[in-house]
C-alpha cells in the first residue's frame, strides 16, 4: 500500500515537472509574441504617419 502510494507521488511529481517545463516554454513563446506584436504595431504606427503627410 505505500509503495503504492510512493509510486502515485513519484508519477504526480514527474508529470508536475514536466508541466511546469511546458508552462515555462509557453511564457517565452508568449514574452516573444508579444514582443513581435509591439514591433508590428510600430511599423504600422510608421506606415500610418508616412501616409498621413
């Protein structure tokens, strides 16, 4: 029974971990998404005023 439970706790952990990888990737992507889109915004903004005059 509690190598059972030893067992369920070790596989909890392993997958807690490996989430916790994927979260950590899925904020980068976020960090440079986020990033690209205030560049974009940017070079709009650029466009826009070019038209302007």
């Amino acid at each position: 029974m509690l190598d059972e439970i030893a067992e369920l706790k070790h596989d909890i952990d392993k997958k807690l971990e490996k989430e916790e990888t994927n979260l950590g990737l899925l904020r980068q992507c976020l960090t440079r998404y986020d990033s690209n889109t205030h560049h974009m915004v940017n070079i709009l903004n650029s466009f826009e005023e070019r038209l302007e005059n």
